[in-house]
C-alpha cells in the first residue's frame, strides 16, 4: 500500500468501523518496532475482532511478534471479543506465525492477477458477443467517485446480496444501508483513489441488478484493484457477471492505460466468479488465508457506539 491508501485505511477502516492501534516501542520517543491494529464491528460480528500486525523486518524472530499477540487477545478479549481474525498470505512467515500460536484457518482466498497487456486484439469485441444473447434486457451505467444519492440504496442491497458468497464458518454477513455505502466512498476519498463503478440495470423495471467497481492507487498507478463484483439472486444466470468487467476492462482501457496488472481475490468456493475471472485470462499468483484465535473472553461484546 502507498502511504495514502495505508493512513486512510488506519484512520477509518473500510466502513467506518471502530478500531484501536497500538504500537510497540523500546522506550517512549523511540522508533516504532511494530505495532498492530483491532478492527472492532459494532453492527454485526460484536463478538469478533479483526487484527492487523506487523514487526519490522530487522526485529523479527526475536519474540516481539508474540509480545503484541498477547497484548491484543488481552485487549481484544477485555472488549469481550471471543475470536480474533487475521488474514495471512501462504508461504509466508505470518503463515508459520498463525501455526505455532495454534490459530485455525479458516477461508482461504485465491489471488489472481491479469496482464491486461497480454490480452490480444479483439478481445472485447468477441466478450461482448458472447454476453449479448444473455444479458438482453440490461443497459449499463457508470460513475466516477462515490456512489450518487440517486443510487445509495439500490448499492447497499446489491452489497447485502454478497452475503451468501462464501465467508468464515462463524462470522456473520454484513449489513448494509446507505450510510453504509457513503462511508465506503469517503475511505476511498482520505485515501486519495481513482474509484470507478459499473451497474447493469434492468431496462424494464430500472433496477440495479449488478455492480462492479474498480480502484487505482494515483501513487502505483499501473496497477488496478478489483473491488466488489456482484449480482443479485434475482438477476443470475444471464451473464452480468462477466458483461460488469468486460465493460470495466473497457472503461479502464480508455480511463487509465498506463494499468498493466489488475489484482483481484476469490474465495477458492466462489466457482461462478472463477469461471468469470479465468475468461478474462485472471491467473492464480497467491493466497490468503483467514485464521482465527479465540481470545477466552466470555461476556458479550462491550457496545462501543
């Protein structure tokens, strides 16, 4: 992450969820020699938490990492948060960490990147074609930056409907409303993105029946970062899935042409969003895994609003 992207995401989480960093240090005023973060949900998950650590290199394996994992599943506990999740990249020492503190793993997520600059001439036009006949009855509509008011609401469902995509056996799914989806849109504005979306409507009814959205980090601009794709139940099994990103592929070709890897993440279960992205040419460069560590709290969550 470029600076940017990392302070807004420390300063307001994805969605304007409470959560506390703490940092570790040798004496006060010293330099940081890591630190970690707990995201705290106060809507759903209340008895869950969401952590975030890290030791810098030159002070790794020499038992800081453990020192801050006590000190947050002490915190996290006396919040009466019983688990701690954290996503971890395989083949990595945080993976060896997850092990030997006994964490479980739960969801793992493939990550899959595409070279938009090996996709050969002609590749829209043939995408296109075989999304026609499916999504007949379908217009597409774009916009740049934060959802528009007129839009909220239709938004926020199309990001409930995520709720039965594959998640962690214990966690619940998010609920969404439009305060929701602006506090997703003012992360993306502190952390100073390009953010684009694509809806495909519905000509008879002028509902939104699907949704793709896609960043670009100005500081690491020859990069793309898929973010939500979905379509609702209603609306499946006409293609949207795959007419949403060919068309964002378009609009990225034209908007942002200096891009030339985009990085999208899959639960290895999600086989229909698969199949979409290896159309496309997406491949498998790595995966994330979520663990979990139950912290021994036994009362509830503390209401933190």
């Amino acid at each position: 992450m470029s600076y940017g992207v990392f302070s807004g995401l420390l300063e307001q989480g994805w969605c304007g969820e409470p959560h506390e960093t703490w940092l570790a240090r040798q004496e006060p005023g010293d330099a940081v020699l890591g630190g970690y973060t707990l995201e705290l949900p106060d809507r759903e998950n209340r008895e869950r938490s969401g952590l975030w650590m890290v030791v810098v290199p030159a002070r790794r394996r020499a038992g800081l990492g453990t020192v801050l994992l006590r000190h947050a599943t002490a915190r996290a506990s006396e919040l009466g948060r019983v688990v701690m999740t954290s996503e971890v990249r395989a083949g990595t020492p945080g993976e060896g960490f997850a092990r030997a503190v006994g964490a479980a793993a739960e969801l793992t997520e493939a990550r899959r990147t595409l070279d938009v600059r090996s996709i050969p001439a002609g590749w829209r036009a043939e995408l296109r074609a075989s999304t026609k006949a499916g999504s007949a009855g379908y217009a597409l509509l774009e916009w740049y930056g934060p959802t528009p008011e007129a839009y909220l609401d239709a938004v926020a469902e199309l990001n409930e409907a995520m709720g039965d995509a594959p998640h962690s056996a214990g966690a619940e799914r998010q609920r969404w409303d439009a305060e929701r989806v602006r506090q997703s849109g003012r992360r993306a504005i502190r952390q100073g993105l390009r953010h684009y979306s694509i809806a495909a409507q519905e000509e008879e009814s002028g509902e939104l029946a699907g949704l793709t959205e896609m960043s670009v980090d100005p500081a690491d601009p020859e990069w793309g970062h898929q973010e939500l794709t979905v379509v609702a139940r209603a609306h499946r099994g006409h293609q949207l899935g795959l007419l949403l990103k060919v068309a964002m592929l378009e609009l990225l070709v034209e908007r942002e042409p200096q891009i030339e890897t985009i990085e999208t993440f899959n639960a290895e279960s999600n086989k229909h969003m698969i199949a979409v992205n290896e159309a496309l040419g997406y491949e498998v460069t790595g995966r994330l895994t979520a663990w979990e560590l139950p912290t021994g709290a036994a009362s509830p969550a503390v209401d933190r609003r």
